[in-house]
C-alpha cells in the first residue's frame, strides 16, 4: 500500500510537473509582444535608456523597482525597496489597478484581466533583455 | 465660400481666377498638421503614441489615438519628468497645386511657429503662428489656432476620477479631445452660399476659426464621460487685422454665445468609440452694425477606431450638425424686387471620414462632405440653393515619427490629395449661373490635385 501510494504520489508529481511546464510555454512572447504594444507601449518603451511618462521596460524581469537611475519614480514606488518585478510579482501587480498595488503610484492602469494576454505579456516582458 | 465666388462672378467676372486661387488656398488650410515635435521631446513618447499616423493628423489624415486624447485632456502637460525643455517646435510644407482649371505650381507653402507644450504641472498650451504662401513670393504670418489650459487632474468624485479644466482657445470646437468637429479637423464641408455653412464649420465664409477668443470649463468623469460648457466673443476687426486675417473673412459681431459639448468615449485600448453632441448658439451681426441673426447649432458624432497592436489602425467618424437661423432682417433682392428673404431657414453639414493606416506610416483617408440648407433665392444665389457636396482622397507616406524610427521627434510627411466637388450652389453645371454663351463652370472645375511635403522639427 505504501508503495502505491508512493507510486501515485511520483505520478502525480510528474504529471504536474508536465502540466506546469504546458502552462509555461503556452505563454506566447510573439502574443505578448502585440499586447505590450497595446497596453503598455504608450508609456512603456522596451528600448534601453527610453523613458517616455513611465521607466523603459527594458531588463524588468528581475529588476530591483525603482531602480533605473535616469527615471524620477513617485515617492510611493521609491519606497518599496523590497520589491523586485519576478514574473510573479509582474502578475499580481498587472492584474489589477496600479492605484490599488501601490497607492501613490504614477502609474494609471487599470489592470489586465485577461489572463492568457497577463501570461503573454510578461513572457514578452521576460525577453527584453 | 461660395458667396466669395458668387460676388466674384456677379460684380467682378474677371477675377474668376482669383476665386480659383480662394479654394486652392482653402485646401492648403486642410493641409496643416496638430502633431507637435515639442510634445514628444516634452514626453518621451513618439509621435505615433499620441496620433494613429506618425505625422499627426490635423488638417486631414488620421485621427488622435485615445493616449493623445488624454494629452491634449491633460492640458498638454505630461511629461517624461527628465529636464525642462523648450516648448517650441517648427513646420515647413511644399506643395504642388494642380487645379483641373488654372496654372498648377509649386511653393514653399506654410512655414509654421508652434509655441506647444507645459509650463507647469497644471498649465500648458498650443499656439501655432504660420506665414502661408501669399503669392508672387510674400507670405502673410497669421496667428492660428490657440488653446491655453489650466488643468486639475487627479481629483475625485464619488470615489471616481475626475479630471477638470479650463482652455482659453480661438475656436469653438477646437479645443475638443476626440477632435472630429470641424474645427479640429480643419476638414468641413467647403459651404455653400453666404455666410454657410453652419457657425461651427470651420471651411464657411465667415467662419468664427481663429477670429473669436472663448472660453471653456470642461471635464473627463471617470475616464468616459466628457462634458464642456463655455462662451465665445468675436475679436475687433482691427484685431483680426493685427493677427494677420482680411477683414472680409469677419465673422461678425457675436453675443449671448454659449457653446456645450458632452460625449462617451470608452477606450478598450484595441479599440476606442465615442458618441458625443455639440451646441452652440449665438446672436450675430454680419456687418457688425446691421439687424443681428439668431443661429443656433445642434450636432452629434460618432466614431469608431480599430487599433489593434497598431499595425493596421481603422478610424471612422461621422458628425452632422444642424443649424437653425432667424434672421433679423428680410431684405428684397437687388436683381428682382419681388422676392424678398426668409425670415427663417436651416443649414445641415455632414462629414464621414474613413482612414485607414498602416504601420502608423502608410495611410489612405476617404472623407465625404456635403453641406445644404433651405432654399433662400435672395440669400443664396444665384440658385437660391447652399448646396454643395465634395470627396476629398488622400494617400500619405509618414516614414519617421515612431519609436523604432531614424527620428521619433523629428518628422516627414508626403501627400497626396484630390479634391474633388460634385456639386456647388446647389447644382452640378453653370455653378456660378452665367448667362447663355458665356463660359459655364462646372462643380469638377473647382476640384485640385494637391502633394504635399511636410517636414517638423
């Protein structure tokens, strides 16, 4: 009994795992790319150096917040030192009002809702180095 | 528009060229551009980001996107917040004129002055100077459209933005955010007779465009609803004098003017749609020491624009507005006595423009225009009918003025436009009413091939 319910166990492991990586690569860069486009680029330049009414997006996967030296954040970002934009990070900040992540914010969006187009938009955002 | 031909066949038959060159110089008025190279340096951003083509839109072209909508909301104080820099930017424009009837030519046409851009967070500003091509190598520096604003922004209401300003413009309409009306647009129906079209339409005969200093109070509610409300007072002819404006072009004496605008816009970001309506109403003496004219404008909108991930932008606006008149006297006509003026009548101008761009550098823009209104035989001769339809085609080529561009502030456009009239005075042959065996002129005799090159700096 033990030994099945090991068995089961690494099955399952396995098939998550297969699963997880599914729902990693069906995040689409290419698909991202046109959302950036869309929801970000009016204010957001991929371009290294660019800044436009909000920091470049360049290299913001991994990145300290707040940290380009060239760009005047708000008080309200400057403050959270301990935030590093991890995709994860990305996500629960995107997916809602920036207001509401960070009252104080320059930032104005309102949030992207649509899940597939979050996922694909941060994979874009993961190439930009 | 068309009264200026009217007079110049009824009183002075040799001067038809000059009427000629008059319509010509109306289209170059629809050749001039609203996208600023000093807004981009001011925010970081192309100019692609604030219009759906790289070069503006302006006279005619494509539209503004809803982020340019925002800017010019803001007061055109957004800013990339990296250093002060100078709110001036500058414009020169070619064009090849080659009328169907006439000498074609070449000329340096418009060099343009733009003082654009934020002095603070809450003030800033558009206004835009230009020496238009006057012949035989002069030019006459005129000063254009203006809109001054002081801006509130992030307020709230009932837990909801609310954005609130005040523009100090020289336009009635102008100074609108989805930048449809036609004094936005500088793309109304040409006219037809007398003072038509309707007050709000920038290409009649003595239209309020650039003559008039108003102001506005206006707001954005929750980021959809806008709402406007102000009043306008014509400038002193001598003033309109000073500023460069022949005093022929007077749009009289105006009182008691009010003027309202509220819309929905709702920015889906792929795509965007507005429906809006527009008033204005005004006492007016035209000459100024003449019976005064009630007239009183009531419009709506409507437009539409695909977006996408900005590769191929679909813009599509149609506005109509109606304009009711009771005029203050009912003259008899000069040439037979027994046909005396309306007391009252009607005007109705209809736009519908359709733009398609690619890649924000290649675009092609259909727009169709028509103006009528009530039969009037003393009023508007010499048909008694203010009638007129015109199509206007443009192809354009906007190579720089995007992020991945050579330049994103600096800038190049090249036109090409066909104007063409279908119908003039409420009639498609002998427009101008020439008596039997004299030469007729037909409406495809006032239509122009136009190309044009732009550069902005």
């Amino acid at each position: 009994m033990p030994k099945l319910f090991l068995g089961l166990s690494a099955a399952a492991l396995v098939l998550g795992c297969a699963l997880a990586s599914r729902f990693a690569h069906a995040a689409d860069a290419t698909v991202g790319a046109d959302v950036f486009k869309s929801e970000c680029a009016e204010c957001h330049s991929p371009k290294e150096g660019r800044n436009k009414k909000g920091p470049s997006l360049f290299g913001i996967v991994g990145r300290k917040a707040a940290s380009l030296p060239d760009y005047k954040y708000s008080d309200a970002l400057r403050g959270r030192t301990d935030w590093v934009w991890t995709p994860e990070k990305l996500h629960g900040y995107l997916s809602q009002p920036a207001k509401q992540t960070n009252p104080g914010t320059k930032m104005k969006y309102d949030g992207l809702t649509d899940a597939k187009d979050l996922d694909d938009l941060i994979s874009y955002l993961g190439t930009l180095h | 528009m068309s009264s200026f031909f009217s007079r110049c066949v009824r009183y002075r038959p040799g001067i038809l060229a000059l009427c000629y060159s008059f319509a010509t110089l109306l289209m170059f008025a629809s050749t001039t551009v609203h996208a600023i190279p000093a807004y981009a340096r001011q925010t970081g951003s192309a100019c692609a980001d604030c219009h759906a083509g790289a070069y503006g839109g302006g006279g005619n072209g494509p539209n503004l996107t809803p982020y340019g909508m925002r800017f010019k909301l803001n007061g055109y104080t957004d800013t990339d917040d990296n250093g002060k820099k100078i709110p001036v930017a500058g414009q020169l424009t070619e064009t090849h004129d080659a009328p169907a009837r006439g000498k074609s030519s070449t000329d340096l046409t418009e060099a343009d002055l733009y003082l654009a851009g934020r002095l603070t967070d809450q003030i800033g500003g558009y206004v835009k100077v230009e020496a238009n091509y006057a012949g035989n190598d002069t030019y006459k520096t005129q000063l254009s459209n203006i809109d001054l604003r002081f801006v509130a922004k992030d307020l709230k209401l009932n837990g909801k933005d609310l954005t609130m300003g005040v523009s100090v413009n020289n336009s009635p309409g102008f100074d609108d955010p989805i930048a449809v009306l036609p004094a936005a647009v500088n793309l109304g129906p040409p006219g037809g007779q007398g003072p038509t079209g309707t007050f709000l339409n920038e290409s009649s005969a003595n239209s309020p465009a650039d003559r008039v200093i108003g102001a506005t109070v206006y707001g954005l509610y929750d980021k959809d609803w806008y709402g406007e409300v102000g009043t306008y007072n014509s400038l002193p002819t001598s003033t309109q004098d000073h500023l460069g404006y022949s005093i022929s072009g007077d749009p009289g004496k105006i009182s008691d003017t009010g003027y309202f605008r509220f819309a929905y816009m709702k920015d889906l970001k792929r795509q965007f749609f507005s429906a809006g309506i527009v008033g204005l109403t005004t006492r007016r003496q035209l000459p100024r020491t003449g019976p005064a004219d009630d007239l009183t404008d009531l419009g709506y909108d409507l437009t539409y624009q695909f977006l996408g991930n900005r590769e191929n932008i679909v813009q599509v606006s149609y506005v109509n507005i109606l304009e009711k008149r009771k005029y203050g006297s009912t003259p008899v006509s000069p040439v037979d006595p027994s046909l005396v003026a309306l007391p009252r009548g009607a005007l109705h101008d209809e736009n519908l423009s359709l733009t398609y761009t690619f890649k924000q550098s290649y675009g092609v823009q259909l727009a169709h225009l028509q103006s009528n209104g009530t039969r009037d035989a003393v009023r508007f001769g010499p048909y008694g009918k203010p009638d007129t339809t015109a199509n206007l085609f443009t192809v354009f080529w906007a190579p720089f003025g995007k992020e991945d561009s050579f330049t994103s502030i600096a800038n190049l456009k090249l036109a090409a436009t066909w104007f063409r009239f279908t119908r003039f005075n409420g009639v498609t042959d002998n427009i101008f009413g020439v008596p039997l065996g004299v030469a007729t002129t037909k409406p495809g005799d006032l239509n122009a091939f136009l190309v044009t090159a732009s550069v902005a700096f």
